[in-house]
C-alpha cells in the first residue's frame, strides 16, 4: 500500500440478503482511494448508497466482497476488537442527527469516547472542556442537547469526534438537518480542522455545492461512482461567518 494512503477500497461489493431470493445489492465495484489529509467529498441522491458506503469506510459495516486496507490494517481479515479499537482511536463520526445522549451533558458526551479509550477522569475533562471550548461551545458544557440548538449539538458531535485525536473524520450528511447560517458555521469548522490540523476528512453529502468546497468531488449513482472532479479552492478567511 501507498505510504500516504490512508484508506483504499478494491472492487467493494456490498450485499444484504446473500443466498435468499430477496438478496439485494447496494454497491457494484468501489474503487476508492484517499490520501492522508485530503478533504473528498462523496455526493448522491437518496438511495445511490452514500450511506452503505460511509459504513463500510468507518468499519461499521464489513463489505461482502472486495478488498478494503484502512490506514494499513485489512479490514475484511480483522478481527471485531480490532475494528473497534480502530473506529475508537483512529476515525471520528459526524452525524446529521448528531447522535449524543439525551441524558449526559454536552461534557459527558465529549468524554465518553475517551472513556472507552480508559483516559483518566481528570485527563477527560481537561480534553473535553478544550475541545468544547475551540468549537465555540464553553458556556454550554453543562446543557444536555435537549437543552441545545441544532447547530449547538453538532458542535459537541464535532467536539466528540475529535476526543482521541482521530486521523480521518467521517461527516455523514453532518449540515442537513440545519439551517443554511448554521450549515455555514459547520462546514467553516470542518475547514479549519482541516487546513490546522491536516485531518483527513470524508464528507457525505447530497449538496453539490458543499461538495465544491472539498478537494475531490467523487459522485455516486446507484452502487457505483460515475465521476470524479476537482472541488474549487477555498479560502476560509474570505467565508467565515465569524466566531465558531
């Protein structure tokens, strides 16, 4: 495998069903490879498997057949520890329904992934609050989401995803649910961790101009990715909406 890719996926086949007259098959062939620190941005319609795929790549899901290397480890040979290990550790995941625990604070829910990890309490919080703080969110640690706005509760999705310092972020759709303003403020954020602190980021999208913002536009249609083009150059400087 190329030393600078962090992820490669060879003929990626996935099916449900297999070996019932019901079987159904999202994706024909994927062939897919990113670079450590790219932004790429996978853009379909509803139903062309965005979602199949966004699953597959984060190690949620094993692919039916092909080969899949993530960041030198073959994921289609190991083991499920292993695969967890690696979603704790190695990829943060974005949402479009932010999935954060209704019951925790938003500190709880930045810390829980390092609880997995078996920080220590002290070292957790201090993360946490830090992490809160550079996404704009320090006055509202204390809030549970039901307590939050849309915008607000991605932040902390954002905030937890970065808790082990992952090497590659997954954005499934992460400004859909949110008004265009907050969108911005979203994507600015994906931006500047990018451009700071050279995460690799996939962002799955149905917004093509979103998806112009990243370095490579890969279109999905029905199981298969048509087409590939680069994404026009952007200043973070030129759009901020101002404080995140």
């Amino acid at each position: 495998m190329n030393g600078n890719r962090v992820i490669e996926l060879n003929k990626i086949y996935k099916r449900f069903y297999e070996g019932k007259p019901n079987e159904l098959e999202i994706l024909h062939g994927i062939d897919l490879t990113v670079n450590k620190g790219e932004f790429i941005s996978i853009v379909g319609a509803s139903g062309s498997g965005k979602s199949t795929l966004m699953n597959i790549i984060g190690a949620l899901d094993r692919p039916s057949d092909g080969s899949y290397i993530l960041d030198g480890v073959d994921v289609c040979a190991a083991e499920d520890n292993e695969l967890s290990h690696i979603r704790n550790r190695q990829i943060g995941f974005v949402f479009q329904t932010y999935n954060l625990i209704p019951r925790n604070s938003a500190l709880k829910n930045v810390e829980l992934p390092m609880m997995y990890a078996r920080l220590r309490k002290s070292e957790r919080k201090r993360k946490a609050e830090e992490l809160l703080e550079m996404v704009g969110m320090a006055d509202r640690m204390t809030h549970n989401p039901d307590e939050l706005s849309g915008g607000q509760k991605q932040r902390v999705a954002i905030a937890r995803a970065l808790a082990n310092d992952p090497s590659i972020i997954l954005a499934d759709e992460p400004t859909g649910a949110l008004d265009s303003k907050t969108g911005r403020m979203i994507m600015d954020l994906f931006h500047k961790l990018h451009e700071e602190r050279g995460i690799t980021i996939i962002l799955i999208t149905h917004s093509p101009e979103l998806a112009e913002e990243t370095e490579r536009v890969l279109t999905l249609m029905d199981g298969q990715i048509i087409g590939e083009a680069r994404g026009k150059s952007y200043d973070l400087r030129e759009h901020s909406t101002g404080t995140l």
